[in-house]
C-alpha cells in the first residue's frame, strides 16, 4: 500500500510539474503563474502529514529545477518546496488528522505560496540572481497567491481524495469519528 502511495505522488508532481511548465507559463501575468507543483506539495502534506510534505516538496522542486526552461542555480525550487511542504503538514498535525476546512485550506495555500516565493527570492538574492526584484515581490506575491488558491480549489479535493482511497483499512478506522 504503501508503494502505492509513494507511486501516486511521484505521478501527481510529474504532472504537475508538465503541465506547469508547459501550459500555464503562457497564461502568466507580470512573469507569476500558478504553482501547481506547490499546490500538490500541498495537498499531499494536508493528506499524509509533514514528513510526506517536506520529501514531495524536496521531489517535486528538483524536478522544477532540472526541467526545462529551468534558468535559475539547482536547488532553489527544492529547498523552497520542501520547507512549504513541511510547514502545510504542520498545520495537518495541529489539527490532530482531522480535515482542515476549507478556509483552512485557502491559508495554507497562501501560507505555503508566500514561504516558498519568499525563499526562492531570497536564496536568489544570495546567489546574485539578476531576476529577483524586491520591489515587485509583493505584487508578484499577491499574484501569485491568487492563482495558487484558485488552482487548489481543484487540485486539493482531488489529490486529498485519492490518496485517501489508498490508505490501510485500519488507518480509515482510526480516522474515522
């Protein structure tokens, strides 16, 4: 079962790291698109808990960082995901397994988009990126945790619901009220 899972998640970050990088850079506004890989970072850490977050952010991040046209230093992406990752599995901890509503879930959408935004900008200001501007970080902020909630209005149900499908019986027991 548990390869099973391990499965489905490398294949929701495939996907999502494609179609990201293939079909929605040509619906970007000032340079920001949705993450969609950030949102199923999201929604599998919402399913499976902080450690599930911190290593499909790490996988998916590198992916976005070895694909193509990948034009930034390796490792931003992963670093920036896996923390995003984490910190939105936290939050699945705090809530003691039980599901986060979905007000909750815009939040840590927001929570994640500006974490990993924040990260990425400033790890690129380390390594002298000429595409960071902190002037427009707030822009490009509020931009792009628009698109991420609007893009996990799909993608969170649909991901949460499937690795759902796949746990032990006795997992659903226990969950259960």
């Amino acid at each position: 079962m548990i390869a099973l899972r391990i499965g489905l998640a490398a294949l929701f970050l495939m996907i999502a790291v494609t179609v990201q990088t293939s079909v929605l850079t040509n619906v970007a506004v000032a340079g920001v698109t949705c993450d969609l890989t950030l949102i199923v970072v999201i929604a599998l850490a919402l399913s499976r808990g902080p450690e599930w977050g911190a290593i499909a952010g790490f996988m998916g991040g590198l992916l976005l960082d070895v694909v193509p046209p990948a034009d930034h230093t390796a490792g931003r992406w992963a670093l920036s995901l896996a923390i995003a990752g984490y910190i939105a599995g936290l939050i699945r901890r705090e809530t003691s397994g039980s599901p986060v509503g979905p007000l909750g879930v815009a939040l840590t959408v927001v929570l994640g988009t500006a974490v990993s935004f924040f990260i990425y900008s400033a790890t690129g200001s380390l390594l002298h990126d000429p595409s960071v501007d902190w002037g427009e970080f707030g822009v490009r902020l509020g931009i792009a945790a628009g698109y991420d909630v609007v893009g996990a209005i799909v993608v969170i149900p649909l991901v949460m619901w499937i690795m759902g499908r796949v746990q032990p019986a006795r997992e659903r027991r226990r969950v259960a009220p």
